[in-house]
C-alpha cells in the first residue's frame, strides 16, 4: 500500500482477498505455514489528503442513536441505522470517539464503492 501512495494514489480500494497457496513448514522449511494471498486493487491517482490516504478495506460505520443522522463535523454523515461505507482513517476516527451509539466493522477485504471520501 505505502508503496501506491508513495505514487500519487489517494484513494486505494481493496476490492477483493483471496487465498491461492500455503506454504506448509515440511515442504519449505519454515517454521509455520504460510498463508499467501492475492488482492484485487483499484488505486485512484488523486491528491494525497494531508492526514493521509483513503484505504478501503470493506469497513463500514453505523448510527443508531436517537436522532435521524450523526455528523462527525469532519464531512461524514450517518444516517441512523443505516451502514456507510468508510475507509479505515475514518473508521479509526469514529472508533475513537468511543460512542455507544456507532459500530465500526472490522475489515470485510472486499469493496465495491459508494465510500465516505
């Protein structure tokens, strides 16, 4: 990934993880198996925003106070009960307002758009 943004790419959507082979320790003579997986990516080449790039993972953030929406006040808004995807700077964002009434997800590794930023 930190090689994509170092590239000029802002935005990075992780489309889809797939596992395709494992390395088991008796035939390659590693400790433990290891698991290797493929990513499916779409690297969009906008600006870099200054506190960094818009990864999406398949994370989503939900409202579900009493009020009909929740804006943060940093251009994200909930609509209660309704799941929104956000990338994982914002997700991390909503987890560490540390409300009750907000559920962040953890990543799915699948995306198919329709984000926050």
């Amino acid at each position: 990934m930190e090689l994509l943004v170092d590239a000029g790419f802002g935005t990075i959507e992780i489309r889809a993880r797939r596992p395709y082979r494992l390395l088991d320790p008796e035939r390659y003579g590693i400790e433990k198996p290891v698991l290797l997986e493929s990513l499916e990516v779409a690297a969009i080449k906008d600006p870099v925003p200054a506190d960094g790039p818009c990864v999406f993972t398949g994370r989503t953030a939900i409202y579900f106070g009493s009020r009909s929406s929740f804006d943060d006040g940093d251009g994200h808004l909930l609509t209660r009960d309704m799941p929104m995807s956000v990338c994982d700077k914002t997700a991390k964002k909503m987890q560490d307002l540390q409300r009750d009434d907000i559920l962040v997800t953890d990543s799915t590794w699948f995306y198919d758009g329709g984000g926050c930023c």
